[in-house]
C-alpha cells in the first residue's frame, strides 16, 4: 500500500462532503465512490449518514451492490456512520422490505430508533479504542444495534442515566473485523478521532 492509503466515500447521497474533509484531516487519499471501477481502487470506504433506504436502491441502480459486497467479503476495511450503519447490519428492524443489507457486521440494528418525534439526540461516549476523554455524538434519526452475534466487538454504549431516555445503555458503536459502524455523525462534530480509528485499520489490512 503506497504511503497514503486511499480511501473512498460511498457518494450517493448522505452527507459524503464532510467525511472527505474529515478524512483528509487523517492524512490519508479520500475520495468519492460512485463508480464500480473507483470502488476498486480503494483501500477502504466509508458509507455516509444518509437514507439507507435511498442509498441501497441507488446501490443497484449505480451496479455497485455486488462488487461491494465482494470487497467487503474480501475483507475490504469500512465504516458506516448511521445510514452507513444500517447498510452495514446484517439484519434491520423497522427498514423496508426491499431494502438491502450489505451483511458486513454480524448485528441487528432498529432504524429511527431514536424516536419519531425528538428526530436527534446527543451525548458524550466512552468509545473503546478512542484516546483523549469522551466523544461528543450527535444522533439523528439513528438507529441503535438491537443484538450482536459472538465476534462483534461493542465498542459504545449511551450512558445508563436517566438523561439518556429509551437509548439508556443502547450499543450505539461497534466493530467486527476491520468494519467499523457508529450510529453517530463524527463527521458533523469537528473531532477527527473515529476517522483516525478506522484509518488505522485501513492502515493495518
Ligand atoms: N434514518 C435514516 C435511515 O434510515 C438514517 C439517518 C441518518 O443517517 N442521519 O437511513
């Protein structure tokens, strides 16, 4: 791999522009993904919050679904931010019928579990793996991780106290191999540190 791995933002919709200026902060290639043949020239990718219902019918209409699903067979590293969560699971709760799943990381996620009524939510997490104190999460329409199978590494938790509501205790970040998937949006917060987490294991693979 040459001095700067590449990687790529899954560029369909979602919010793909602030996971490149995050990237790039990582000092690492990143560049958008839209075409199978730029799908193959990345060493990792990150999948944008978003609408996951959207984003995986433009996943077929773009003829993406497949190769992807083979890189990430492959062991291609990723991370998916909310939307790119779901994508991620292996199964959805409360997802449409026809919605695809990319089967990456052995969990059931609850989409919108958030509440329909109170649309984001914040909190400061404890996330494993991540030095220099508690990140500052911004949930939005998120989903939470309703069960993961054995090898799925719970990487966050929503503080058990009564400020957190319904989400006390969600898992609500998590890792299986070198895929990564956080219901929160690092990308909107200014705070590098998930990106520089993921980019190492792109680093490492
Ligand atoms: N609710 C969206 C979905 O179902 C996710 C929201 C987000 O990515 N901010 O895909």
């Amino acid at each position: 791999m040459p001095a700067q791995p590449v990687v790529g933002v899954l560029a369909l919709q979602g919010d793909v522009r602030e996971h490149l200026v995050s990237l790039a902060a990582c000092d690492v290639l990143a560049r958008p993904v839209r075409r199978p043949e730029e799908l193959a020239e990345c060493d990792g990718l990150v999948l944008p919050g978003g609408e996951s219902t959207t984003m995986s019918r433009l996943l077929e209409t773009f003829e993406l679904l497949e190769p992807l699903r083979k890189r990430l067979a492959d062991g291609m590293p990723a991370y998916g931010s909310c939307a790119g969560m779901i994508l991620l699971a292996g199964q959805v709760l409360d997802g449409r019928a026809d919605q695809q799943q990319l089967g990456a990381i052995d969990m059931v996620v609850r989409r919108n579990a958030f509440g329909r009524q109170v649309d984001s939510f914040e909190s400061e997490l404890d996330v494993t793996g991540i030095p220099g104190g508690p990140v500052h999460a911004v949930f939005i329409r998120a989903p939470w991780v309703e069960s993961v199978a054995d090898g799925v590494e719970v990487l966050a938790r929503v503080p058990d106290i009564p400020a957190s509501g319904d989400a006390a205790g969600r898992i609500v970040a998590v890792r299986q191999g070198s895929v990564l998937a956080t219901s929160f949006h690092p990308e909107l917060t200014g705070d590098e540190r998930v990106h520089r987490l993921f980019v190492e294991t792109v680093r490492a693979a």
